[in-house]
C-alpha cells in the first residue's frame, strides 16, 4: 500500500511540475466530453418532444378503401379525408358496420366524410376542408377552447387556424360553397376547437367540423365514408385490431387497408436515433484529437523522465509500478476532464436544448441524463488507453541505459 502511495504521489507531481500542458490535455478532455454529452442531450430531447406529440396520435388506425394496397393519402391533403380524389373510393355502410364490430371493444370507432370546397366569408373567398361527424362522437375527439358542439345542422365548430385567418369568432356566419356557380349553405360558427397539428385521422387546424346530417345535406353521400377512424384505449391493441379488421374483411379480396400509425411513430424515433448518434459521433472527433494530445503529454513525460525511470528501476522498482506511476497519470487527467466535462456539459446542454428544440422540459429526464455519464466514461477510458503504450514503453526500458541518460 505503501508503494503504491508513492507510485501515486509521483503521478501527481509530474502534473504539477507539467501544469501548464496538463491543462491543456484536460481541456481537450473536457470539449470532448461536453460535445458528446450536449449533442446526446440534445437528440434525446428532440426524440422525446416529438415522440410525446406523436404518441396522442400513435393509438389511431385510420381504414380506408383498399386501391390495390395503396391506402390513400393523408387527411386534409387530397383524397379520402381531405379533399376529393381522382378515385372516388369509399367505406359503405355494410363495411363500416363490420369494423365497428370488431373494433368497438378496443376504443371509439368512427366514419368520417370528407370534402374539400369553397368558402365565403364576408368578402374572403378561399378554400377549406369540410368534415362530417356522427354529433356523439365529435366530444369524445375533440377538445373545445371555445364555445360548444354543435348541435343542429346549421351549427360547426373549426380550427383555430381558420379563426385566426379569417378573424372568426363565435357567432360568426361562414357560407359553404361558391356563389357564383349555385347556391351555398350558411352555418354558425358555435365553438373553437385546440390546436392538434398534422395527424393521420382529422386536420382539423384549417377545416370546418360539422354533423353527419349537415355534410350528407350538402353532398350527399350518406353511408359512403371517405374513411374509418379507430380512437384506440389501448396503443398496444394496435397490431391485434389491424390484423382482425384484415383478416376479416379481405377475405376474399383486398377490400381495405389499414394505416397504423404507431409505425409512423417508430420510423420517427428511429430516425431522430439515428442522428443522434451521427451527430454524437461527429463530435466524438473533439475526443480523438483529445487523446492525440494525452498521447503526446505521455509520451513527453516519458522521455522526460528517463534518468528517474532508471533510478526507479534501479532501487527495485518493478515494471508494473512504472507502468502504474503513467496509467495514474493519463487517469487523473481523465478524472479532472471528465468530471469538469461532465459539470459544464449540463450548463452548456441547457442552453443548447433551450435554443434548438425550444424547450428544456426533458432535460432532467433519464434518457438525457444518461449522456453524461456515457460522455464521462468514453472521455476517462480515451484518457487511459492514450497512456497505456507510454506506460508501456516507459516500463521496458533498460535501466542501465536510462540512467546513462541526460
């Protein structure tokens, strides 16, 4: 215990007869650390923002009309649920009545008719998505900031982002359709509903939510849904639904497909994962040039320190305490870099998070955490593997030799 004391205490004289280049190798040490740690911090709060967004809607399974496995496109964006399309397919009655059996006792199920028209408001001409809904469903999916359902056919709820543009308010009178080609249907506007964003089964930010009654009245259409949502309980239920609804339905021919989006949403994360750790290898080259650096303090501790090697060796030193004495060393640079590393990346992570996601409110969740202890480790064992050869190479010398040395 004794000899290793000593073996100790040399180490960290030769830091401090070196402060100057030990500093600068711990400096090296600490970048690397930092820039691992805050790009780690930085992917895991970008995955788990988005992943927390996207999972309200990971537990919907949207069935739309089968056109040679194709699926259609997304709602709001031109075919079925969001506009009409080349290929006017639709869910009729019969298979809805079949979905809803077999689904109704996962979660909600739903039809969904869809039309993309023109509407006036004052003097504002311009376009919007039309949606109608069974009455008892749209409370249970949608969530009002203003206002109430509604509740007769000439009453519609809409996305905020429709209010905003057309400075809509409660109260306010839309007409649906285009004056100059035929008549138009005025509805009140009875209620605001939340912001949802871009989602697999209703973009309701820009559109206009009405009843069934309302929409049939209008289109016509009534037992042709543009498409079959599955609110689900259950997110896991998700894989189990879609295979019954298939199974069942396209028996004897693709009638149907189904869209899962919890797949969308394991795409996404992969995704985000995946540049996570191009850009976490990326700054892994700060490292790199780190362990060149303790490389080279080693290495000129070493040649440095020939003579005292040799009087080492010549007092009865053994080759492993000699090559103890520089592993100590790389280590205790490892320890300060990693540990100082370790203490700004959290300062410095903050800040970078806050700027590029734009928020901070999973920094302290583990899986961000967790970058910095791994940052800590791969900046400590980087540290030790740089000494190994020095230590090395500095225990076989001759003795003789390097007392002999000036």
């Amino acid at each position: 215990m004794k000899i290793k004391d000593i073996i100790f205490r040399l180490a960290l004289r030769s830091i401090r007869l070196h402060f100057l280049r030990s500093t600068l190798a711990v400096l090296g040490i600490v970048i690397g650390v930092v820039a691992i740690a805050t790009m780690g911090m930085m992917g895991a709060n970008m995955t788990l923002s988005v992943t927390d967004q996207l999972s309200e809607m990971g537990n919907i399974l949207v069935v739309k009309e089968s056109s040679g496995g194709g699926g259609g496109g997304m709602p709001g964006l031109g075919g079925p649920g969001g506009g009409p399309s080349n290929d006017e397919e639709y869910i009729p009655e019969d298979q809805f009545k079949d979905i809803d059996r077999i689904a109704s006792k996962y979660g909600t199920v739903y039809g969904l008719y869809s039309e993309s028209d023109t509407i006036e408001v004052g003097e504002d001409t311009r376009r919007a998505t039309i949606y109608g809904l069974d009455e008892s469903v749209i409370p249970e999916i949608l969530t009002l900031t203003d206002g109430s359902y509604p509740k007769s056919t000439s009453s519609v709820i809409i996305g905020p982002s429709l209010a905003e543009r057309l400075d809509l308010t409660l109260g306010s009178k839309i007409d649906i359709g285009d004056s100059d080609e035929g008549p138009t249907t005025t509805v009140r506007v009875v209620g605001i509903i939340e912001e949802r964003g871009m989602s697999m089964d209703l973009n309701t930010d820009s559109a206009i939510i009405g009843s069934e009654k309302l929409f049939t009245g209008i289109y016509g259409g009534e037992g042709d849904y543009d498409q079959v949502n599955i609110v689900l309980n259950d997110i896991n239920d998700a894989e189990t639904v879609s295979t019954e609804i298939t199974d069942q339905l396209n028996k004897k021919e693709e009638q149907v497909a189904v869209q899962d989006s919890s797949h969308m949403l394991e795409n996404i994360t992969s995704t985000l994962g995946t540049m996570t750790t191009f850009v976490m290898a990326i700054a892994g080259i700060s490292l790199l040039v780190a362990a060149v650096s303790i490389f080279n303090v080693m290495m000129m501790s070493v040649t440095e320190r020939i003579r005292e090697i040799g009087i080492l060796r010549s007092i009865g030193t053994q080759k492993n305490e000699v090559r103890k004495m520089f592993i100590y060393e790389s280590a205790i640079l490892g320890v300060l870099g990693a540990v100082i590393g370790a203490v700004a990346s959290l300062t410095i992570g903050w800040v970078v998070v806050l700027a590029m996601v734009g928020s901070t409110e999973y920094f302290l969740a583990p899986a961000s955490l967790i970058y910095v202890p791994f940052a800590m480790a791969i900046g400590l064992i980087t540290c030790v593997i740089s000494g190994a050869y020095p230590a090395w190479s500095a225990s076989n010398l001759d003795p003789i030799e390097a007392l002999r040395a000036e």
